[in-house]
C-alpha cells in the first residue's frame, strides 16, 4: 500500500495527521511491511491555517502511481478548488485505488471530478458547496461511495484513519489501533451513527 498525503498552504493539520497516525500504524503490523507514504505539495515548503510549516518530500509527483491518494481541508480549499493547476496535479490520482478526503479536501476531489455521481460529506460548515460536486451530499461522519471515501469535520480524520484500517485489514486491527492509540470512540463500520456506505 503506497500512500500519497497532500499537503497544501491553509489546510488543517488535524485533518491529515488524524488519519496519517491511523493508518500509518498498519507498517507495524504483519505484513505491513509493504505500508509506505509520501508527503506530496506543490512545493517543498507549506505553512497550514495556524503557521506550522510542513516540509514535502516529493513536489508535484504523478500521483497515478500510488494506491492511496489522501486530501485533507482547510479553508483555503475554497480558493484552490478554482486553481487548475492544482487541481489538473490532483487529477493525476486518476488511477489511484482509493481517493480519500477529510473535511473540505472533498472540495478538492469534488473539482477534480471524483466525485461525480457519488454520494460524499465534508465540513457541516461546507455542504453547501459541495453540492454541485456530487449526486447526494451526505450529513454523517465517513461517507464509502465505491472507492471514494470522505469524511466529515476535522476530527473526523481519526474515525476516518480506523475505517480505512477496518476496510484494508479488518476489524480486529482498527481494534486495536485505536486501543494503541487510547481512543474509544470508534464505533466500527457497523456504527450506523457514524458511517454511510454508498454503491
């Protein structure tokens, strides 16, 4: 499993790190050998919504290479979602097994075409704008719609991290990572409060 981060100027840590520290996790398990990630940007350096810089590892890849392509929010995803540069890169995870995002990051899928005739969520405060995106918007935690998965406000990105851990490796070890991780709140992908699975 290669995973590619999108990292970008104004988005929210809490969106990606929730679910960077979920599924990074499954490399510490049998056979996650084969688990590895980028940090991927426009640029080497970005600076999120609060002034934390993050260093990118790579610039601009082809993003058709790896098999998870994870987009977190921000609220500079409402200007970027118009910035075809970025979003023709963002494109480039076409191929890509699973296209995931957390709060507005499903703007940014939305505006590269992912989401058409899907059902979809992102931030409660940007339903609105996700509209013209996608066939249903969707109020709820993690929405599953095929291979495209998007999850609500920002702290969803952990409940988010531990369903892709459930969906890639079973429900024993979103167990027992969120134990590892002291947090008791997952409810698995039964939970019907939490999570809505589409076609």
């Amino acid at each position: 499993m290669k995973m590619a981060f999108i990292l970008f100027d104004g988005m929210t840590s809490l969106d990606w790190i929730g679910f960077f520290e979920a599924v990074t996790r499954l490399r510490l398990m049998e056979g996650g050998e084969n688990v590895s990630w980028d940090f991927c940007a426009v640029k080497d350096e970005v600076v999120d919504d609060r002034g934390v810089t993050c260093r990118a590892g790579r610039v601009r890849p082809d993003l058709s290479g790896y098999d998870l392509v994870f987009v977190p929010g921000g609220m500079a995803t409402r200007t970027l979602r118009h910035d075809d540069g970025f979003i023709g890169w963002i494109r480039t995870a076409e191929p890509a097994q699973w296209k995931i995002s957390v709060c507005t990051g499903a703007l940014l899928l939305g505006a590269a075409g992912f989401l058409q005739g899907k059902k979809a969520t992102t931030n409660a405060s940007a339903l609105e704008l996700l509209k013209p995106y996608c066939a249903e918007v969707v109020k709820a935690r993690v929405v599953r719609d095929g291979r495209v998965i998007t999850g609500g406000g920002v702290s969803a990105s952990l409940d988010l991290g531990l369903y892709v851990v459930e969906l890639l490796k079973g429900a024993e070890a979103a167990q027992t990572i969120a134990r590892q991780m002291e947090y008791p709140w997952y409810r698995g992908s039964q939970g019907a409060e939490l999570y809505m699975a589409g076609a």
